[in-house]
C-alpha cells in the first residue's frame, strides 16, 4: 500500500469525544499502517464557535492517547502554519484566483432578503438554495462592495454530476442542481471551512482526506474547488458516525464522556484506542484485543464499513480490564500514581499483585486498596456476623485467628487457613460461609480481596488489630442487636 498522507483537522469547538477521536484514530492508523504521515490542523475559521481551552484540549487528548502527528502544532512542519487563523493570506489569495476564473462571484444580499428566501422555499417543500441574484448583477456588486455595502464570496457550482469513488462508501453521485452556491469568504473576510480544508489538504499534499461521514454533502462543493483551481483531488473516505446506545449520534449534549474525563476515569489509553478501533473497524478475524502495534499491522481502510457504529460501554470495560492485565507490572505501578497519590511506589508495588486481576479502570484501585491503606472501613450495614455462621462459631472463628497471629505470625498463611477450615468443618459451617467473617474483619467488607493476601500486606498487628476488634463488635452486637 502506497503511504498514505492524511491528517485530523479539528475545530475547536469543544471537547473530543470518542466519536471525534475515533476518526482520528483512522487517520493515524492509515498513516501508520503505511508508512506515511499523519498531520494535525486547527481548524478555526468559525470564530464565533471559538471555544479557548478546546485548542489546548485537542493536543492534550491527542498527547495522552499518544496519537502522535507529524507535523502540526507544537511540532511544526513545511507546510505550517497549522493553525487556520494564521493562514488567512492564503485563504484570502485562492479566493481572489477563484473569483478571476469565474468559479466564484459576490454576493450582497442583506440577510434578512437570504431569510425571506428560505422561508419561501421552505414553504414550497424546495431544499434551500441562494437565487444567484447577484450573480446576474456583478458589475453593480462591485460598486456597492466599493462603497462598503458588506458582501460574501460565494462558489458558482457548475452544472452537471459530481461523482467520486470514496474508499468506504464506493461510488457516490450528486445532481449539482441539489447543491447551493456554498458561501467561501464570509463578509468579516474570513474563509468558512470548505474553502480553508480545500486550500489546506492541497497545499499540505494530503491523498487521503480521513473525516466522518457528515461531510459527504460537502463533497461535491469541495470538488467543485479542486476542479475550478485545476488541483487533483485526494482520495475521501467517510468514515461511519458513532452512535450511543439510544442509536443517536454520540454527543457531549446528550451524556457523552470526553477522552479526558475517561483518563481520569482511570482508563487506558490502549483500551480506548482499543475500543474506538472497533468502532466501524474489524480485522476480519476474532480477535477483539488489540495492541496498538496490532491495530497498526492489521488495519486498512478498506476494512472500515460504511454504516453506523454503536459505542458499547460495557465492552470498553471489558477491554480496559483485559489491558490492565497485560499491562507492564512497572507501567502499572506508575499509571496507578494518579489515582493513590498518597502512596509511595513501594507501597504501589506490592499492592499490583492484588489488585491487577479485580480492576475495571485504574480508579477501582481507590476502594480496592482503602481497607489496606487506611483502617478498615467497618461499615455498620454490614451485617455481622453474617447470617449463615452462628456466632459462638464466629467467636471461636476469630479467637484462633487471632491466636494464630500472635503465636505464629503470617509465615504460614497456609497452615492458618487450613487449622479455620478444620475448625469450621467440626462445626458444620461451610468455609465459604465461615470465612467472610474473616473477610469482614480484616477488609470491612464481606468480600474483596483474597483476605490472606490482604493480611499479608497489612502485617501482623493490625492483622490481629483487626481481628480482636472484630471480635469486640461482636460481642457489641450480641449484648445490644440492631433494631428490626
Ligand atoms: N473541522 C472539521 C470538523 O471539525 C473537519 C472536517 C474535515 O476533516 O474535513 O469536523
């Protein structure tokens, strides 16, 4: 496959989602898998939907997921600047060349006249489209632009069909007569964006233009300026939306999460490039885990399907826990640094052994680890002991627990698991009910982490700190039983 040069051309307009990123996800994986380069650009030509931190945002998001791009902010390039704002001669400059060829005219018609306009073709069930007044009319334009009468540039579309053959949709058609007079330079001289990302992927010598599928009616206005300044146009491929589990396109408006909420949700980057790589992507195969150097081996555009692609929660959980798992034990131990600040990295790496199999998300650590890390959260509600274990056998329970301890220490853990199991079994208690006792004493809670494990890590004196107070609250309990 030849290498493909492709790029992500943000707007930053807020926050990216999983939707948003996925697509860049396609472009980096193109690139990647190719050999080629991968280029990022801000798209910010819309002033009024300027949403400041966003920009910051974009590279962050992109940063952590380790999306890296060739050339683009902060790292530069050829062809830079990357950022629209910064490239307004050039916009200004293709304008005037389209204007000169004819491909392009002036408008002045005040807004309130392109109102009543739609309005009326609304009315009549027609798809909005501008009269071409002023195009009939360009000598009297220029003279009103001349005395400063406010004016926009518009594309003349040519007559005729626009077809072109797009990598994940196949060949797509348009009647030009459906398509408006798309406006290229605003009145405050500013581009919209069909001019800007023509101007751009061009000069930039992008062959693949990499975007989701919202764009295929832009098409045609985009070719229609290729053909008009006598460029070649890339390759498109529309990649599919995204939907949420309602089937409604994936949105910040209706609960979708940013990449950065997920980050701090103690997800992976692997397991969110991961999940996104599945969205409107397979490898044809079974496989579902995927490293990121196995996306880059396995993928190809050609693979992405062209219907919409629903975000499953649940298998991005599934996913973040397989990840975790294969994670580097080091990795791990400094991933988990954001989410147990407290913690020394000793402490992180003795506590990955045990936590490492029972996380969904980094952040599962927090209430894993508190019984190990604080004093043992004795929740009230619990109760205690619990239902199936009488508690004379619940006090013996713990009095050769605790026995144990001090006597032995926790060498043999073994040996002290077998002498309870003994001692449950000649009172016919099951050792699964018998030993959430143990559980409640030492975690809290009747149920967790393995409870020898987490003594272990605890050590002899709160171990049998532990354990005599648990026996204590039993004895509480006994002489005052909670209401009901
Ligand atoms: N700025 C556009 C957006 O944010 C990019 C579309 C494109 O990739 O051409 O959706």
């Amino acid at each position: 496959m030849a290498p493909i040069r492709t790029r992500f051309a943000p707007s930053p307009t807020g926050f990216l989602h999983l939707g948003n990123v996925r697509t860049a996800l396609f472009a980096w994986l193109a690139a990647r898998s190719t050999g080629g380069s991968f280029v990022l650009r801000i798209e910010d030509t819309d002033q009024g939907r300027y949403v400041p931190e966003s920009e910051a945002a974009i590279l962050e998001t992109l940063q952590w997921l380790e999306l890296t791009w060739d050339e683009g902010p902060e790292v530069g390039g050829p062809q830079g600047p990357y950022i629209q704002s910064l490239r307004l001669d050039l916009y200004a400059e293709h304008a005037r060349r389209l204007v000169e060829s004819g491909a392009a005219y002036w408008c002045t018609c005040a807004p309130e006249r392109l109102t009543e306009m739609r309005l009326e073709q609304q009315r009549l069930h027609q798809p909005p489209r501008y009269d071409r007044r002023c195009l009939s009319r360009q000598d009297q334009v220029a003279a009103e632009r001349e005395s400063g009468m406010p004016a926009v540039l518009r594309l003349r579309m040519p007559a005729g069909t626009t077809e072109w053959d797009d990598v994940i949709h196949g060949l797509i058609r348009y009647d030009n007569a459906d398509i408006d007079d798309q406006v290229l330079l605003k009145s405050d001289g500013f581009p919209t964006y069909h001019l800007a990302v023509v101007v751009d992927d061009h000069l930039m010598g992008i062959s693949h233009v990499i975007r989701s599928d919202e764009w295929i009616p832009s098409t045609p206005k985009h070719l229609a300026i290729y053909a008009a300044l006598g460029w070649e146009a890339p390759r498109f491929c529309h990649a599919p939306n995204v939907l949420d589990e309602s089937r409604q396109k994936l949105s910040k408006r209706r609960g979708a999460r940013t990449v950065l909420e997920y980050a701090e949700l103690g997800y992976l980057p692997e397991a969110l490039i991961n999940a996104m790589a599945l969205l409107g992507w397979s490898s044809g195969t079974e496989q579902e885990v995927f490293s990121r150097e196995e996306l880059i081996a396995a993928f190809s555009l050609e693979r992405v399907q062209s219907s919409p692609a629903v975000f499953d929660a649940h298998r991005l959980d599934s996913l973040n826990g397989l990840h975790i798992r294969r994670m580097d034990g080091e990795a791990l131990v400094a991933a988990l640094e954001f989410h147990l600040p407290e913690t020394s990295i000793e402490t992180r790496r003795r506590l990955v052994p045990l936590l490492r199999e029972r996380m969904i998300t980094l952040r599962d650590a927090v209430a894993l680890a508190e019984p190990l890390l604080g004093p043992a959260p004795w929740d009230p509600d619990v109760v205690f002991p619990p239902r199936k274990v009488d508690p004379e056998t619940t006090g013996a329970l713990l009095d050769v627990a605790v026995a144990e301890v001090e006597a032995r220490g926790l060498d043999d853990l073994e040996a002290m698991r077998l002498r309870l199991t003994e001692l449950l079994e000649s009172r016919g208690v099951k050792a699964r009910d018998g030993f959430r006792v143990l559980y409640i004493a030492i975690l809290g809670h009747p149920s967790g982490l393995p409870v020898f494990d987490a003594m272990a890590f605890i050590g002899v004196e709160k171990s049998a700190e532990r354990l005599r107070m648990a026996r204590q609250e039993l004895d509480r309990r006994r002489s005052s039983p909670p209401a009901g």
